[in-house]
C-alpha cells in the first residue's frame, strides 16, 4: 500500500470518527439557539458572547486551554477504564487523593527547585494510582462492581481531603479554608506569564495524551486492557491475567486523575482549597463519551469543553442569558452522543458497527 493510500484512510478514519460527535455538537448548538430565541434573547450576541468568551482573544484562548488542561487527564483517566470494559467513576476522588498528595509534597517537603515540582507532580499521580488500583482490586478478587466501590470511594477521598483541608494542613494564617502555598520550586511554570494564567501543565497534558494512545494501541499492556475490555474470556483463555490486568487498568486511570489534580495545584492554585476539584471528575466522563474511543479525541473534546465554560461568563454579559444555559447544551451533545442513533437518523447517516466502545460489560462479569 502507498503512502499517499495510507494517509488517505488514515484521514477518512478520523473524519468518520469525527463526524458524529460534530454533528453532536452542532445539534446541540441549534437546539440551544431555540431557547435562547424562546427566552427572547438574541442568539447572535449570546453565542458572539459564548465565542469571543472563549477564544475571541490570546488571553481568552489561554483561559480556555487552562480550563481544558484538567479536563485532558480526567478524560483519558476515564477512557482508559473505558477501553478496559470498567466504568471509573471515582475520578473526582482520584484527583482530590492527587491534589493532596501534590499541595502536601510541595508545601511540606524541602527539595531543589525543579526536583521539588516533579516530586510534588510524581506524588500527586501515585496518590490517584493507589485510590484507583483500590477498587480494581476489590472488583478483580471478590467481584465488587467497580460503579458502586469507585462511587463510595469519591464519597471517602473527598471528605477525607477536606478534613485535612481544614484540619492539620491548614494555612493558620490565611482567612481561606486552604493549605499554605507550595514553594517556588514545586511550582510548574508559566508559558507566557501569570497575566495568561497557561502553564506548561496542558504542555504535559497534550504528551500524556500521545503516550496514552502510545501505551494502548503499541504495547503489551494496552493490547491486554483492550482484550479484557472486549472479551475477558477470550483473554483468559489466551493466557492473560485478567484479575491482573483490571488492577493495572485502573490504577492507570487513577494515576492519570492524579495528574490532573496535581497540575492544579503545582501550575494555577499553587495550594489545595476546600471543595477545591469542582466537578472536573464528572465532566470527564462527559469528554470521555465525546471523545469515543481515541485518547488523542480526548484533546479536543477538552478544549471543547473548557470553552464552554470559559466563554459563559461573557455570553451572560453580552445577553442577559443564563449561564446554565452552558449546561443545557453539555447535556445535549452527551445525549447525543450516547444516543448516537438520534443524530444518525436526523442526518441519514448509515449505521457502523464496529466502532462501539463497550463502556461496562455489566453487573455479573
């Protein structure tokens, strides 16, 4: 085969992968249009609002890529328990466990500048790998379904981390419920300035994402998450060590959730606030549907979703309209993307079957 053949399915490929979650988008748009006109708004200065919000300017586009970093790992962390046949909801709690791993190694321990920062970074992924593997653990050895453990676990990490918030790590000398500033060293710096906000954490976010596409489509290890993920049985009976493979898929997602909570901390916050990860967990679910099943769609689907919520502040202003309007169309377009048959018979798109990616293989396996 050419390599100009070879370019063109390669294209083609991304295209058809491309097209439903933009025909998702685009349908919930038009739908968020008739409300706006049913509230009698104008639609043309909310979405001018929504647009320029997000990435009208430099500064607005770098907004919006910081909101994207977060949003990068937590919905790698999810796709990965997804390409493993596992539905992770505990990534909220992974990126709390994360986040206090990460303020607590920068506020607390004394290292060399850059040393400092990725042993805060390092301790923050290991923090969400352990809280992850946990119920891999729990689901490989004693069937434990890994919606209800990881459920329960957000629950435990969350009130945990805001115990040690408020309680033994809290800045005496700050009115604010949060953790004393990390140092200097431990911090990721910034790409154009702390007047844009963006730090190199969406730099490693984007080379997370090409290695996590990497590890799944060209290692042994992805090729048994992906195995397990469709056929545990086959995989068993190929030899694998299923039990094995579950602990590892998920210690991996936990470990990418981890990231995300100690990119926030060591590159934005630069210290750990109660109620400090504000649903990115939750939304990465929704990034991780949008993205399908490509860890490099995840890029996107995140930059989608941190303008999104970048430019709402502006769309308000400019219109009047409420901010959650924002949430309507999140809404639609996971709807329209779990639904896909939906979107397929409004634009008479011929159904594919094989490109469903198998989301939980049920209660009893």
């Amino acid at each position: 085969m050419s390599t100009t053949s070879s370019i063109a399915m390669r294209l083609r490929s991304w295209g058809s992968a491309l097209l439903l979650p933009g025909l998702a988008i685009f349908t919930a748009l038009v739908i968020g249009a008739i409300i706006i006109v049913a509230t009698g708004a104008d639609v043309l200065s909310a979405y001018g609002g929504l647009f320029m919000g997000a990435i009208g300017t430099p500064r607005a586009i770098a907004y919006t890529l910081v909101d994207a970093t977060p949003y990068i790992f937590g919905g790698l962390a999810v796709l990965i328990g997804f390409r493993g046949g596992l539905f992770n909801i505990g990534v909220e709690g992974q990126i709390a466990v994360g986040s206090m791993c990460a303020a607590i190694v920068g506020a607390f321990v004394e290292l060399p500048p850059g040393l400092h920062a990725l042993a805060a970074f390092t301790a923050g992924a290991l923090g969400g790998a352990i809280w992850g593997a946990i119920p891999g653990w729990l689901r490989a050895r004693t069937g434990a379904h890994e919606v209800i453990t990881t459920i329960m676990f957000n629950y435990i990490a969350i009130r945990t981390t805001d115990y040690l918030i408020k309680v033994p790590f809290l800045d005496t000398e700050s009115s604010a419920q949060r953790t004393p500033f990390i140092a200097s060293g431990a911090e990721i710096p910034f790409i154009f300035g702390e007047d844009y906000r963006l730090h190199f954490g969406f730099v490693i976010a984007l080379a997370v994402a090409f290695l996590t596409n990497w590890i799944l489509q060209r290692t042994i290890l992805g090729f048994e998450i992906r195995t397990v993920g469709a056929n545990p049985d086959a995989a068993h009976y190929a030899g694998m060590d299923v039990p094995r493979t579950i602990v590892s898929t998920m210690a991996l997602s936990g470990l990418l959730a981890g990231m995300a909570g100690a990119v926030q901390v060591l590159g934005l916050e630069h210290n750990l606030k109660a109620a400090f990860s504000a649903g990115y967990g939750f939304d990465s679910i929704a990034i991780a549907l949008l993205a399908a099943s490509n860890p490099l769609g995840v890029i996107p689907a995140a930059i989608f979703w941190g303008a999104l919520r970048n430019g709402a502040g502006l769309m308000q202003l400019n219109s009047g309209i409420s901010i959650n309007l924002i949430n309507i169309v999140q809404a639609l377009v996971i709807a329209f993307v779990a639904a896909d048959q939906i979107v397929r018979q409004l634009y008479r798109i011929r159904s594919s079957k094989g490109n469903a990616m198998s989301l939980t293989r049920g209660w009893g396996r």
